[in-house]
C-alpha cells in the first residue's frame, strides 16, 4: 500500500542519458539498453525505497498534529451547520434570531479559521517536504545515473511521469527495471548516514 500524504506532492523527473552517451557515439550492445522506471513505486511501504518511505513517514507524522486540528474544525462546522438546518427545518416553529445569528457568526469565523490554518500547513509541508525529501531524491537521481551507467542503459524514462502526462502510447514490461534499481538503491544506501531529521 503507498502512503499519502494530503497536499503534499512529490516529482521525480527522471528521463536520463547516461554522461558517457552524450561524449560518444553508442556501440551495439554497449549502453544501448533503454529502461523504464515506476518512480510512484518509490514510496510503497513493502517495496519501495526504505529511506524514501522512512523519510515520508516521518514527514507524515510531523505534520498529522496539523491535520488532525483542522479536522476537528471542520466537524466543528459541520455541527454548525446541521445545528441552523435543524433549527430552519420547521418553519411552524419560532427561531430566535439572535441564536440563528451567533451560530453563523461562529460558523463563519471557524470558516476563517480554517483557511489559514490550511495556508499554514500548505507553506509548512512544502518547506519541509523540500527539507526532508529533497536531499534523498537528489540522491535517488544521482544513483539512477549510476545504474544506468553500470548496467549498460543509454536511458531510463520515468514511466509513472510519462503515463501522467498522457505520453505512454506503448509499454513493454521486459525493460522494467523498477525492483531493480529498489534493490540497487536500498543496498547502495544501506550503510550511509540517515535522512534529516523532521523538526
């Protein structure tokens, strides 16, 4: 299962040449592979990048408090609301205006409430989405230029940024190399320094 993260967007824009393939022409057989690469598969909990997953996890649970507040606010206002619909709902019986008024008003200020706190966590989670996951992709960009170029591939696209744009007319799954590079990547990284710490 992949984890979520509401608002919060990561892009891997990875459509790579290996550097040796700009210096000189490609020989048959040598770096003439072309690869594809499921970058949404990064952050699945089972297969996916461990450091990637651990690091979003972690951005994850920086940020739930967040989330959990303006949650409430809006159970807060939908009780609002239910409250003036109920109170309307019979129009025999008499409403005090100055209860119906100071309902809305409350529900208007939470309303209000609740969009800067929305304005908050979105400046919030950008910030330490950069902070947080910005060095490990560059990381992961670095290492896929070092698996194309052991392994011989003259590119490898990024085929969940492909399908998105629309571009994807064909797919052959015999050059998916997605498990490959996880493997790659999570032995590469295994014996280096942690991600950075959420604050």
């Amino acid at each position: 299962m992949r984890i979520i993260l509401v608002f919060l967007s990561v892009v891997f824009t990875v459509v790579l040449a290996v550097s040796t393939f700009a210096q000189a022409p490609v020989q048959q057989g040598t770096g003439s592979k072309i690869g594809w690469i499921d970058t949404g598969a990064f952050g699945d909990e089972k297969a996916g990048i461990t450091k990637y997953v651990n690091a979003y996890k972690a951005l994850a649970n920086e940020v739930q408090p967040r989330q959990a507040e303006m949650a409430a606010i809006q159970t807060r206002i939908q009780g609002i609301a239910d409250d003036i619909k109920r109170m309307q709902a019979n129009p025999t019986v008499p409403v005090a205006q100055n209860v119906l008024a100071a309902k809305q008003d409350e529900g208007a200020s939470l309303q209000l409430d609740l969009k800067r706190k929305k304005e908050d966590y979105d400046a919030l989670v950008q910030k330490r989405s950069s902070d947080v996951l910005g060095p490990i992709q560059a990381d992961i960009g670095r290492a896929i230029q070092e698996f194309a170029k052991q392994k011989g591939y003259a590119a490898i696209l990024d085929i969940d940024k492909l399908g998105q744009a629309g571009a994807l007319l064909a797919l052959d799954s015999n050059v998916n190399v997605t498990k490959e590079f996880v493997a790659f990547y999570n032995a590469r990284s295994a014996g280096t320094a942690g991600t950075a710490t959420p604050k």
